[in-house]
C-alpha cells in the first residue's frame, strides 16, 4: 500500500502521538491523506474550522520557531484557539510536578497539549495523566510531527514513499529515530549513516526494523549511492555541550556536493531546521535548487493541523 491507495477512515485508534512506535501505516497514511486535503482546502481558500472552540496549551521547555508557528497558526485556522506556555513563565519551569499540572489543565478543558521537552518519560506521563490529547513536539528521543511533515513533504516529490532511498547523514538523534520509525512503517528504504559512537539508540533501531527497511551503516557511499532523499541534522541539539570530539566524528558526514554526486539525479535535499551552514551541510547543497526545506517546514502546518484533527475531537474525559 502507499498514499494514494489506502482508503481513509477519517479516524486513527490512538488518543496521543507520543512517539510512532505504535502507530500502524494505516494510521500515517491517515494522517498524510487528511494533510493533503486540508492543503488543498487552505490554498483554495475554503474554511476548514473543524476544531472550532477547541484549545491547544503549547508547552515549551526548549526553543522553537517551526512548532510554535506552525501549530499556533495551525489552531487558529482551523477555528480553535492556542495556549503558548513556556517554562520560563508556568510553574513547570519552577518544579510544579507533570501530574499536578495535566490534573490543573484538564480541569480547565484544554482539549490538545503540544510539548517540547527533554525526556520522553515527561511527554508519556503528561498523556497518562491528562484528560487531553498530548502530541511530542520534540524531545531528547523522538519528533514525530517533523518526520511525518518530511514523509509527506516525501511524497508530494516523488508521488509514492514505497521503495524510497532515504539517507539520512549524521548524529543518530531524535531526528533520526522518528525517520526511521516513519519511513519503515511506510516501506521507504532507510539508511541512517552515523559515525560510531554516535549511532541511533540500537532498541529503536530494532523496532523499525521489525516494521520496515531500516540499515545502519557508517559508509557515506553506501547511504548516498543512487539516494532519492540526503538529510541532516544538527551536530548539537537543543540541550547538549558542543564537544570538539563530535564535531570531528561527525564533519566526515556532511552533506555537500560530493555527497551530493553520489545520490539519484532527482535527488532532494532535506533538513528539519535550524541549520548551521558549514557543519552538518554546505550552502551549495542546502541553497540549491535540490534543496526543498522551505516545502518541508510549511508541511509542519499542514500534517499538524491533520494531527490535531484526528486526535483533538475525541473524548478524552
Ligand atoms: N524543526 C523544528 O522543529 O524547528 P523548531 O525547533 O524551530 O520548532
Ligand atoms: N535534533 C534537533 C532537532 C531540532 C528541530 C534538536 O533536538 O535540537
């Protein structure tokens, strides 16, 4: 099955997206089937307001300019309203315990909670004890809602995932656990190419793999050879010390244009953003016309707003 030939349900069985390791194909391929009509229906300009007096609380422990946008601007236009919490303003920040404050914002009928944290246990206690949906807007482990932007971004290009080369070059970080996740599930060829000592976390590996093509290799021939898809990372993210020793493990892996030489003729380049020009890619890959990171952020809106709708109109109380 692909995109284009699964018949969508209108539902998905779950009450949170945590992580995509439970999430069935089926379920992504929903998702990615409603983003694509709520694109549609945004660039013709028709309302779409299926959340309407609905509220989203955003809480943020670490930056952001992409979630935050997007999911805010994604609330708004579909006629619900959004909460930006960060930890430096909400007792969150001050040791006020997760339990105590899902309890607090259930009580107030918050219907969705975004989070961006740093420990994946904090996202998965939030959503157990809350009565709301709870979607990961990035933790030190997963970012599920980038990689099914980027799946999708995926398949706008190329018009099918199944049997695509996807490549991704670098730290095996959060990044690189949701790819994996997304593009086994959706019969996409995976290759993450990390240096050792900074490979994914191998429990992870093995679930993608349960599910899908997954192959770690540390050989930037193998990964780039006749690639469909070159992406990157950061060395550093949010919350770790710059290390001299990463960056000289993790410079061999820059995507440039010799990398670049290697994959398909129709390759594209992708990065989740922020980007450090330099580091893990050069400006003549990711400011060429190969490069589709501006198509790849403004689907976040899009798969997101589909996120919301199939989670944020059930009962969760
Ligand atoms: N890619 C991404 O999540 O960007 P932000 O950190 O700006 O939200
Ligand atoms: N791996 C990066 C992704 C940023 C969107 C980080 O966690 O900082």
């Amino acid at each position: 099955m692909d995109v284009s030939s699964y018949k969508p349900k209108g539902k998905i069985e779950h009450k949170h997206l945590l992580n995509l390791l439970d999430y069935s194909p089926s379920d992504i391929y929903e998702i990615l089937h409603l983003a694509g009509k709520l694109k549609t229906a945004l660039y013709k300009g028709k309302k779409h307001e299926y959340l309407k007096g609905k509220t989203l609380a955003m809480i943020f422990t670490k930056s952001s300019t992409r979630t935050r946008v997007s999911f805010e601007q994604g609330i708004f236009q579909l006629g619900g309203h959004a909460l930006f919490l960060s930890s430096n303003d909400i007792q969150l920040g001050r040791g006020e315990t997760i339990r105590d404050t899902a309890g607090v914002l259930s009580g107030y009928g918050i219907d969705g909670v975004m989070i961006r944290t740093f420990k994946q246990s904090d996202v998965e206690e939030l959503a157990s004890c809350g009565k709301f949906a709870v979607i990961n807007g990035l933790t030190d482990d997963f970012h599920p809602c980038q990689a099914l932007a980027d799946i999708f971004t995926v398949y706008e290009r190329f018009g099918k995932l199944k049997d695509i080369k996807f490549s991704y070059f670098g730290d095996g970080n959060n990044m690189a656990h949701s790819l994996m996740l997304a593009g086994a599930k959706t019969g996409m060829n995976v290759y993450i190419c990390s240096p050792k000592g900074y490979e994914p976390n191998p429990e992870i590996v093995e679930a993608a793999q349960k599910q899908g093509n997954v192959t770690v290799t540390d050989s930037v021939e193998e990964a780039a050879k006749d690639a469909d898809v070159l992406y990157t990372d950061v060395f550093f993210s949010m919350g770790q010390e710059k290390d001299p020793a990463k960056v000289k493990a993790l410079m061999p892996y820059q995507v440039n244009s010799d990398v670049l030489a290697l994959a398909s003729k129709d390759a594209v380049f992708m990065h989740c953003l922020p980007a450090h020009r330099g580091e893990e890619v050069t400006e003549d890959v990711i400011d060429s016309t190969r490069s589709i990171i501006f198509q790849e952020a403004e689907n976040r809106l899009h798969v997101q707003k589909a996120v919301m709708c199939l989670l944020m109109n059930k009962k969760h109380r």
